[in-house]
C-alpha cells in the first residue's frame, strides 16, 4: 500500500518541481560574479526580469528557482557591474572623433602631416579642427606658434584644441574671423602675443574668442558623434557616462535619442556653468528618466597644469612669478553656492590647482556648513595643499578623479611643481580617507575611455608603457577592491545612481559586463589585455557576440 501511494505522489512531485520554476527573462550563470555589494561579495548566477536583476546566488540555486528564454553561461569567466566613468566628455568625445586626431602627437611637424592628410581627404570642410596636441611630448616642450599653419592653411580657418580642452591654436585666417588682436586682455584667459604678432596660442576663456565662430552641429552630426561615442564605450565595458558640462539643448538632444531607441547607454549630465542654462533649469529642478539624470551644474576653479593656467598658491617652478589664474571672479562662486545650496542641485566645480581647489573648498564649506549629503563634488582635485585636504571631509565634499592624469602627468609635473608640492597632488588615497569613497573616471577625450588603463594607473600606479617600472608616488595607489569600487559603485554614489546601478543585487538594473580577465586577479602585465566579452545594458546585449 506504501508503495502505491508513492507511486501515485511521483508524478505530482514532478510536476510540481517543473511547474514551479519561477520565469525569468534571462539567467547568467556559471560565472565569477562580483556583485560589489556592501560586502564585496562574490556569486555564480542571478536572474533578470524587466531589465533588472530579481535575485543573486549559486548556479545551483538559480537554476532550480527560475527559468528563462535567455541562458548566459559566463563559461568561469569574470563578471562585474557595467563600468561607470564619473568623469568624462561623451559629447565632445563622439564630436573628436569626427575631427583631426592629433592625440599621441610627438612634435608639431607631425601634427602638420596629419593635417594635410585630413585636408586632403575632407576638402570641402570649412574649418579644419583637431584635438589631442600637448606640447609637452614636443622637444623643447614650448608651445608651438601658428606660422606653418598660415602658410599651410591661408584661406581656411584652423583650430586645434589642446588635449586638455584648455588651451588652442588657431591660424591667422581663424583669427581674423573672430576679430583677435595682439595685446587682447580678459579674465581666466590669455591671448599670446610676442614682439607685437598672435601666436596663434590661446588659454582657457580665450579659447573661446575663436571657438564661438565655428559653425553649429546639425541633428545630423549629433547623431553621427553619440552613436559612435556609444559603440566605443560599450567595447570597454562602460555602460553609464557622466558628461561634465553640457548646454540644456544638448540634454535635449540625447533625451531625445534615447527615448527613439537611438542611444542605449546611460548619461549622468552636469550642466555648464551659463545663464541659459541656470534659467532653463534652476526652477524646475532635476530631469530624471530611465537613462538620463541631469542634476548637476559644472563650473571652472581655473585651467590645466599642463598649459600653466591651474591656479598656485605659490608660482610655477618652471615660470617665475606666474601663477596662473581663476577663470572667474570669486564672487561669481560663492553666490552661485549659496543658490545650489538650497536646491537638489550638485555643485561640481573644475579645480586643479592647490590655490584653486582651496578657494572651492572654503567657498562649498561655507555655503554647507558642515556635514551633510549634498555631494558636492570637486572634478579633478589634483594639487592639493597638505593643509587642505581635511575641507574635503568636513564638509562631505567629494574628490572626483582621473587615474590616468597622473600617469600621464607624471613625466612633467614635477618641473611645474617642484619636488615637495607634487607630493600632494594625484594624492588619491589620502582623498579616499576624508569620506571613505572616492569616484574615479577618465576625463575622456582628453585621455582614453580605457577603464582598463584606469585600473592599471589606479592600483600600480604606472602606464601603458609600464612606466615607471616601481610606479609613480606609490604611496597613494587604491586596492583593486578600492578601484572596482570606485569605477562602479561609488561612481554611481557620484552621481546619485547607487540604487539603480553600479552593483549586481536584486532590485539594480541588470547592467553589467563579462570580461575574459579577472581584474582581482590578473597580473599586471595582462590588465591592458583585458578584453570585453559582453557588455548588457538593462539586460539589454549591447555589445558581444
């Protein structure tokens, strides 16, 4: 009788066991699944449904709980959150790639090569424009002057953007356009003149003298800029950008693209520092939709060390009684905090200099009075006074930095500073003990969307080139947890997304890549050999086979 009864009860246990299985819309399992939650724990598996992620754990038990359309085995590889880039230019990088690439550029006569070359290819531009050049890799390291440009380029106008976007040189035929006259003053600005003529050389604001002549992007080109800007930054695993300074029509621009299913990554925007835009959006507040976040303004403390216009307490050690400068009046800042202070607003200010991040850190310490969750955020933090770095935690303020800037940085940037002051600049780890996270990006285009090079910079502190062979002031390299964590998650505590994205935990959108490396474990000489193998956007395949 016993077993008559069993017999009548198999096959209700297996339909039971079959008909309960959850339905998920996919399931990746069989990976090294690092979730970079609290505890930086690691899994096997997890499952999908309406773009997000419903529960983590073993393959085992992921298996027996759901079924799905879509089985990913990760094949024992590494899986990790999409990456985010806290800092980074996605417009102004699709916008480079359409220009001449001067980057990697190592003497002026080469950068002329690569503009008869694109001259000769594009003949029916109207302006020729280049980004990447740094005279710092040219012998002599001195800016170059505009004479060959002239004789090259006598009827159309050229303007080549330094590879930090504060700096440019411009031909004559570009200058006459914009009107620019030898001996032209302005403030946070420099028009070089020597023995009366342009060089051509134009700093910081006076970039903008020529700039703002140059003819407008049709819908066309945005198009043609973001979409290759998304298909780049998908192949390195970065799946959410924050774009640092962006006009209301350019927001409008990509809200509209992203809801026409055109763009599929996601935009944390901060918004320039003009009047079109404080009117635009200081009364309705922050815009928010699946993809596109737009709370923060972005403003400019001063310029690049590399063009001698950030802002020093004390004059540069390569140029007697200069000190560069502030690219706005000092009033211009503390009033624009004391109105984001009472908003949901970011105030995210550009400052690379030791005498500019302290006039930020007083002017955000004022305006927060304390202790506080406003995430203030200062872009760069590169010099920093060793008796300033306590203002980043007194007032919660957050060090956004760039990895890669100091390994590119590293070969000059002790003759701008001197021995001692370099000591506080590119100082991650002490900014990482002021709040106990630190976000870190690339400030692409101005040096390469790889996060890769990122994590090789941020931990061994060394670059592409494994230069230097011990690395650069160690004493201030970031763990690998540190680093993940930083190029994830507290990225997207950045920029107020770290309960959507940046970890792989129920309840997240399932962003998230596959690589064919472990970057826990991978030893350094094959960190820069990582490889994407899938990259997902809300569970979304955005890339891969």
């Amino acid at each position: 009788m016993r077993t008559f009864f069993l017999l009548l009860l198999l096959p209700f246990t297996l339909f039971k066991t079959n008909t309960f299985k959850k339905n998920a819309d996919t399931i990746v399992y069989n990976g090294i699944i690092y979730t970079v939650n609290e505890k930086f724990e690691k899994a096997q598996a997890f499952a999908i449904t309406d773009r997000k992620i419903i529960e983590v754990g073993s393959t085992d038990d992921i298996l027996k709980k759901y079924s799905a359309k879509e089985m990913i085995d990760a094949k024992g590889q590494a899986v990790y959150p999409g990456f985010i880039d806290a800092h980074a230019h996605f417009v102004g990088y699709g916008q480079s790639l359409f220009q001449v690439d001067l980057f990697g550029s190592n003497s002026w006569e080469e950068i002329l090569e690569r503009l008869k070359k694109f001259s000769a290819k594009h003949p029916n531009e109207k302006w020729i424009r280049g980004r990447g050049w740094d005279q710092n890799k040219f012998a002599g390291k001195s800016f170059p002057n505009n004479e060959k440009l002239n004789e090259l380029f006598p009827g159309k106008p050229v303007y080549l953007t330094r590879v930090d976007g504060h700096a440019a040189i411009a031909n004559k035929k570009a200058m006459d356009i914009a009107g620019v006259k030898p001996g032209q003053t302005l403030v946070g600005g420099e028009v070089e003149t020597k023995n009366g003529k342009l060089t051509g050389i134009l700093v910081d604001n006076a970039t903008d003298l020529v700039s703002s002549f140059i003819p407008g992007a049709t819908k066309e080109d945005y198009i043609k800029w973001l979409t290759t800007a998304e298909k780049n930054c998908f192949a390195v695993g970065l799946t959410t950008i924050t774009d640092c300074g962006l006009m209301y029509t350019d927001v409008d621009g990509i809200d509209l693209m992203q809801k026409a299913g055109m763009l599929n990554i996601r935009l944390y925007v901060m918004l320039s520092d003009d009047p079109a835009n404080f009117s635009h959006y200081l009364k309705r507040g922050p815009y928010k939709t699946d993809k596109l976040f737009v709370k923060g303004f972005k403003f400019y403390a001063d310029g690049a060390l590399g063009s001698r216009g950030a802002c020093l307490l004390e004059p540069y050690s390569d140029r007697s009684n200069w000190h560069g400068f502030l690219l706005s009046d000092k009033s211009h800042y503390d009033s624009m905090a004391k109105i984001l202070a009472n908003t949901d607003f970011q105030m995210c200010t550009h400052a690379i200099g030791d005498s500019g991040n302290r006039e930020i850190l007083n002017v955000y310490n004022r305006a927060l009075k304390g202790k506080n969750d406003k995430r203030w955020r200062i872009e760069h933090a590169q010099v920093i006074n060793q008796n300033d770095f306590n203002l980043f935690g007194s007032a919660n303020i957050v060090p956004s930095v760039q990895p890669t800037h100091a390994t590119s940085d590293m070969y000059w940037a002790s003759e701008r500073l001197g021995a001692e002051r370099v000591k506080g600049a590119y100082a991650f780890k002490q900014l990482l003990q002021q709040n106990g996270w630190i976000p870190l990006g690339t400030d692409f285009p101005v040096e390469d969307i790889s996060p890769f090079k990122t994590f090789l910079a941020a931990v061994f502190r060394k670059d592409a080139k494994g230069f230097p062979a011990n690395g650069f002031q160690t004493e201030n390299t970031l763990t690998r947890e540190e680093t993940i964590r930083g190029m994830t998650i507290w990225a997207a505590k950045a920029d107020f997304l770290e309960k959507e994205v940046g970890s792989i935990e129920a309840g997240k959108k399932a962003d998230f890549i596959i690589l064919d490396k472990d970057l826990m474990t991978v030893d350094e000489k094959n960190i820069l050999n990582t490889k994407v193998v899938m990259t997902f956007v809300g569970g979304k395949k955005v890339y891969g086979r």
